[in-house]
C-alpha cells in the first residue's frame, strides 16, 4: 500500500484519532482475536501507528496465542466456522486497520487544515480493485464524509449502504489529498 502522505504530522493525527476511539466505553474490538489477543492490540497498533506500517504490524501480531481457534461467518444466511489461521488473519487485520486509521487520520488532518474536498485513489495498483469503492477512483470527495465513514459498514451497527473508505477488509483504496 502507498500512503502518500504517511508523515509524522498524519502519524499524530492517526494515533489522536485511535486513542479517542479507545478511550470510548464500546469501541471496535476485532472479533478473530481472543481475550489476550485483544489486551495486546491497541499498543501494536499504537506501535505501528507511531513508526511501523502493514508490514511491521500483521509481524507484531503473528502471536498465534493472540488468536481465536476459529472464527463464525454467514453463507446465503447460515451460520458456518472457519478455522482461523494466524499468518493470513495478521495480515488481514494488519491490512484493514493501518488502511482505516490512515484514512482517518488523514481526513482527520485535511479537516484541521480547512481543506473540504479530497480525492480517493487506489493505493496499491497491483491489486485488482474488488470493492465498491473501486467506482470511486480518482473521484473527489467530501473529507467530513469520509472522516464520518469510518467503519460505518460494520460498527456500532452493520449499515452496507453507508460511505466507507476503507469499504472493505479488502479494500485497497485511501484518500490524497487534491493536487491544484
Ligand atoms: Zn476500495
């Protein structure tokens, strides 16, 4: 993933914006991890937020103590368990959260700098785009909806029609902000 703006200046806004959802009573906890798991996380990612990235993070959290045995999922509307193997989960979880909070931290700045408008772009080009957001690319948004769209698909309440960016835990797309 290219982050383009993954400064230090991004990087305090990403971890403001992370420890203002910590310090919340219900905030986002992944579901793959397990009790132990879930105690480690916000320092990793605090960690990956200060001076890590995908990479640093999904190693820091390869733990297989860190993990739940398997996980529950819905095909056609029946419940089904999956086996949760900690090497592809690292990395998915690594993927999804570095992406969210860089989105957010990065809507987060442009709001601080008045800016109102920013552009989505795909950021990682070898990735054929699966997502919805892929109609988006290039495409200028509003920085309030993006920065408002954080997790809006999954929490506190599953919404598939809301705006999200990251739209997935698939999802390779960010914002930049517009060049003149
Ligand atoms: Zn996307």
């Amino acid at each position: 993933m290219h982050f383009e703006e993954l400064d230090t200046d991004t990087r305090r806004w990403m971890l403001d914006e992370f420890n203002a959802e910590q310090n919340q009573k219900h905030h986002f906890e992944p579901a793959e991890l397990n009790y132990s798991g879930r105690i480690a996380f916000p320092d990793l990612m605090r960690q990956a937020i200060e001076h890590g990235n995908i990479a640093s993070l999904a190693a820091s959290l390869l733990d297989a103590s860190y993990w739940n045995p398997t996980k529950m999922y819905y095909r056609q509307g029946k419940p089904m368990t999956q086996r949760i193997d900690p090497i592809t989960s690292a990395q998915g979880l690594a993927h999804s959260e570095f992406t969210t909070w860089y989105t957010r931290g990065m809507a987060r700045k442009l709001i601080e700098e008045g800016i109102t408008r920013c552009q989505v772009y795909r950021a990682d080009p070898a990735v054929p785009p699966k997502c919805e957001c892929a109609s988006l690319e290039e495409n200028t948004v509003s920085v309030d909806e993006v920065y408002g769209g954080h997790r809006a698909k999954y929490f506190p309440i599953p919404n598939q029609m809301a705006f999200s960016i990251p739209s997935s835990p698939f999802c390779h797309h960010t914002i930049r902000r517009l060049r003149l």
